[in-house]
C-alpha cells in the first residue's frame, strides 16, 4: 500500500507529467480529468477553502486507537487517503484519520468509527511517531487479550493468597510480641472506676510461662488489680517480672504477705528459699525488710494483704506484722478480709482487725451455701460500710465466682447438702445481682472475685470466665449511665 500512496498521491495524477495545478492539495484522488482540468481554467464553480492542515506531527498513540488493514468485504469503489481528507473541510474527520488505508470507502470508514471492524489492534509507534506493523485481530481479540490479563492477574494473586496462608505461622511468630504490646497498651484505658475490680490467684510465680499470660488474661477482663497468694513463691527476679508483667497488662498487685506470721515463731526464710537466696538476710525482721524494699517502688504495687480469714485469738500476731509492714512502706495501704458468715465478721462489726489495715472487708459465698441466698449481699454491704464508716477505714468486699465443689475439705462439705449436687457456679445473672447489690449499698474501695484459679480449674472454665467478665463489664456502662 506505501507503493501505491507514492504513485497515486495527490502530488499529481497518474501521468499527470507538467500538469500540476497551482493548489491541488485538497482535490479528491476519484476526481475526473474533466473537472481537473476545468478547475484550472476556472470554468467550474469556486472550490471551498481549504482549512489549515493539522500538524505534520503524528498524533500521539492512545489506547484506544486502532490501525486497520483492507476489510475484505469493502470494495474500494472511492479510495480515501490522507491528503485528499484535507480538502473535506465541512466533513466530521474521523479520529486518526492519517492511518486509514487509501481504498477504504466511507461505509467502511463508519464502521472503523463505530468499531464494528473486526480486524484491528493497537496502533504501534516508531521513534519518529509513524504507525508500523500489521494488524492481527479485531475489538473482539483485544477484548480476550484483556480478559486473558485480567485471568493472569486473578491467577498471581490466588498464589499470593496461598503463599500467604502457607506461611501464617511463621509470621504470627515474629508479629506476635507486636501484637501483644499493641494489645497491652490500649488495656491501660480502662473506666475510671471508684471501686477497683480484683481477682484472687494462685499461681507459682516461678513458673512464668503459666502465670504471666494468665495476667494478661484478666487485664483483658477489664480487672484492676490481681491478688496472687503464691506471690512470694519464686526469686527476686521472678517477683519483678511479675510485677512488670501485671503494669504492661493494666494491673495493680496486691503482694500476699498475710501468712508470713504462720511463721513467726521460726525462720521464715527456708519457706520462701527462692527469695531468700538473693537476700543477705540474718533473721525474720531483716527479710521482710528485703520483701517490702524489693516491691514497694514498683508502679504496679497497690498494697498487701496482711490477714485473711482470721481467727480473733491472733489479733496480737497478726497486728505485730502488720505495723512492721506499715513502716517499711507507709505510702500504700494494707487489706484485711473476714469470713461474714464466721463470729467476726466485719458487716456485723465484730471484727478486731480494724487496726490492722486501712481496707478491710468480708467474703460472701451466697451460692450453694444452705441459709444464704444472693439477695443477702445488699445486707451486708451494708453492714461492712457503715462499720468502716465507724473504724475510719476504707470497706472492701470479696464476691462468689466459684463452686464449692471444687473444695473437698469438711467445712466446705458443710455449707449444704446432699453433696455435691447442692452446689454450683454462680450463673452470670448472681453475679451481676451480687455486684448490682454491693455498688448500690456501699462504696467499696475494692470489690475482689475468688477466684480466677478456681474458673481455670473448672470444668467449663471459658464459660465461667465470659459470665464474670461481662457482669463487670455490664456494672461499668449501668454506672456510666
């Protein structure tokens, strides 16, 4: 076809020899020799002026631009070219009008226009912006090439999932200290609560791999604060890292020195080995000291326990302890806890322990106990308020997520019968009742949950843990109403 465009040109005609008109540029190529010729001697009708040309340059390819070859369905009655589509100064040009082949008439045109050609592809450029090479398929080729890419494209990515899941384990391994500081530290934005929620534990300390995640576990719960009574059980270093542990996790400790007077008539150090073994300590009074100087700096330190469930005949014991605590460490409180259903209670203001600490509180175990129902917490509450209200201290009170079958010794045989089919867990909605009755009839510093232990042990731990983390969680969004 270039052959062609260089012989049949609108230069001149076939043959045309000297007889170039003076501007021919915009006469058709099908243009008779008659009318050539009566156009210069002026006998036909004035000619239309002929527009600008458009630039020399060729146009910049898109994407959408298509070259197309001879359809061989299109006769070439009036071959159009580029030059002679200059003269058509009052016609519509069809886009990229250079390209067009020099026989194609203007139905084929039309049908290039609107597509409906199958034999076309993508214009490809030279350096100098000339179109080259031949087309080999039509809108319809171009269409499965796109929908061949795209099939390539879902293909990779499938493979990217795959190689992604095939490799989770491994990336949780590396991503997993990330994620759980992330998660740690948005468990420092707990409710600005009045009364701090605690639980009861007991867990060696020296076995990190257990009792650090079972923190973790109940800063998640939304707790404030975690009364561990093995938290002696371990050495300096596991003691810190305890304490460590429960700050990262939102949790304040409450160190149980309460049953270091169990001791008080030997030394207390082989009960506590691990402990001592970094203490260059030579009596009882010298190890205290190195227990209450190792915690009482540390920000996850809330207090100590000094007394649970003690007999009254121990009043003078217990106290001599619990003085020796207050000098080593006058900044942060003391607690003790009372039986209420025992002869010294503190609801009932019987209790001898009032000097003993500046929390102090009972323990109520309403369910699977014979005589007590949930309904009796608000009684007590009561009782524990106003009698800290009297003594000048602060009140506190332990509540039941625990079955006493999960204690075999005689007294908890005792609280009810036939046994065991008497007791059970408390269901989630005595523990709201229980908690739902403390907050209205008190204003508890802490309210503790024995225990975290006996929900892990139990038979149905998860349960059991979901139903009190969200009765505290529930008592949180009724307060902030």
């Amino acid at each position: 076809m270039g052959a062609r465009r260089a012989k049949d040109g609108p230069r001149g005609r076939k043959g045309g020899g000297d007889r170039t008109p003076i501007d021919s540029s915009f006469l058709l190529d099908h243009t008779t020799s008659a009318a050539h010729d009566a156009f210069e001697t002026g006998v036909t009708q004035a000619a239309t002026p002929a527009r600008k040309p458009p630039s020399r340059r060729a146009p910049r390819p898109k994407a959408d631009v298509f070259a197309t070859t001879e359809h061989p369905a299109v006769e070439p009655r009036h071959p159009v070219n580029a030059q002679s589509l200059k003269s058509l100064g009052s016609v519509k040009l069809p886009r990229n009008w250079e390209h067009l082949p020099a026989e194609w008439d203007a139905a084929a045109i039309d049908r290039w226009e609107t597509g409906s050609l199958p034999t076309a592809r993508p214009i490809q450029s030279t350096s100098d912006g000339l179109s080259v090479g031949r087309p080999v398929g039509g809108v319809s080729t171009v269409r499965r090439k796109q929908r061949a890419v795209r099939g390539s494209v879902a293909v990779v990515m499938l493979l990217l999932v795959t190689l992604l899941f095939s490799h989770t384990k491994d990336i949780l391994a590396w991503q997993r200290p990330l994620l759980q500081a992330a998660f740690s530290s948005s468990l420092t934005h707990k409710p600005a609560r009045s009364s701090l929620q605690g639980l009861y534990e007991e867990c060696r300390i020296s076995d990190r791999a257990l009792c650090l995640p079972r923190l973790t576990q109940m800063g998640r719960g939304g707790f404030d604060v975690v009364l561990n009574y093995d938290s002696l059980l371990g050495s300096a270093a596991d003691v810190l890292a305890y304490a460590d542990q429960a700050q990262r996790d939102g949790l304040q400790v409450i160190w149980s020195l309460h049953y270091l007077w169990y001791y008080d008539a030997t030394d207390i150090r082989p009960q506590f080995s691990a402990l001592a073994a970094t203490c260059a300590c030579s009596d009882n009074a010298s190890f205290i000291a190195y227990i209450v100087g190792l915690v009482r700096n540390l920000p996850a330190t809330w207090g100590y326990y000094v007394g649970d469930e003690v007999q009254s005949s121990d009043h003078a014991v217990v106290m001599k302890y619990a003085e020796m605590f207050h000098q080593l460490d006058p900044t942060h409180p003391r607690l003790y806890v009372a039986d209420a259903q025992s002869n010294n209670p503190v609801w009932q203001d019987k209790s001898p322990f009032f000097d003993t600490a500046e929390v102090i509180g009972d323990d109520h175990y309403p369910v699977g106990r014979a005589g007590y129902s949930v309904e009796s917490t608000a009684a007590i509450a009561k009782g524990i308020q106003s009698s800290a209200d009297r003594h000048k201290v602060q009140p506190a009170i332990v509540l039941q997520s625990f079955s006493f079958k999960e204690y075999s010794d005689p007294n908890s045989r005792a609280v009810c019968s036939p046994w065991p089919s008497c007791t059970s867990f408390p269901t989630r909605a005595q523990m709201g009742t229980m908690l739902s009755l403390t907050l209205s009839n008190s204003r508890p510093r802490l309210v503790l949950w024995y225990s975290f232990f006996d929900i892990m042990r139990s038979d149905a731990p998860a349960q059991h843990w979901n139903d009190l983390v969200a009765v505290v969680s529930a008592s949180d969004h009724a307060i902030a109403r």
